[in-house]
C-alpha cells in the first residue's frame, strides 16, 4: 500500500470525525440557544422581579408598624 493512500484515508477519517464532533456541538449550542428563549419567557410569567417584591415587603411593613403603633395606643389607654 502506498503511503499516500494511507495517508489520504487517515486525514479523511479524521476530518470525518472532526466534522461530526463540530456538527454535534453546533446542534447542541442551537438546541441551548432555544432552551434559553425559553426559559426567558417563562421566568416573567413564573417569578417576582426583585424591586416588585421590595415594593411589596415594604408595604407590607408598612402595615404592620401602623397596626403596631395602634396595638401601642390602645395598651396605653387601659
């Protein structure tokens, strides 16, 4: 066999295989690229953003020193 030859069939297994693990990572990063669309519009409709819950804790807060500072009131009346 002449090393040509072999060399020829050796750099196309090699591109082969190199081209199916490039062809493998590129479908695997489009499938995460669609993953992620995803998960971008699930996470608005699923979870609080954080100045929302801030706002909410502080009214809630809020509430609870008012009903305090009444409980206080009434306590000092007796």
């Amino acid at each position: 066999m002449d090393y040509q030859i072999l060399f020829n069939l050796s750099a196309a297994v090699a591109f082969t295989l190199a081209g199916w693990i490039i062809r493998s990572v590129y479908d695997a990063v489009e499938k995460l690229k669609i993953d992620m669309i995803q998960l971008e519009r699930e996470i608005h409709q699923k979870y609080v953003q954080k100045e929302d819950w801030k706002d909410d804790v502080r009214e809630i807060k809020d509430m609870l020193s008012a009903i305090f500072k009444r409980l206080e009131q009434k306590q000092d009346k007796q």
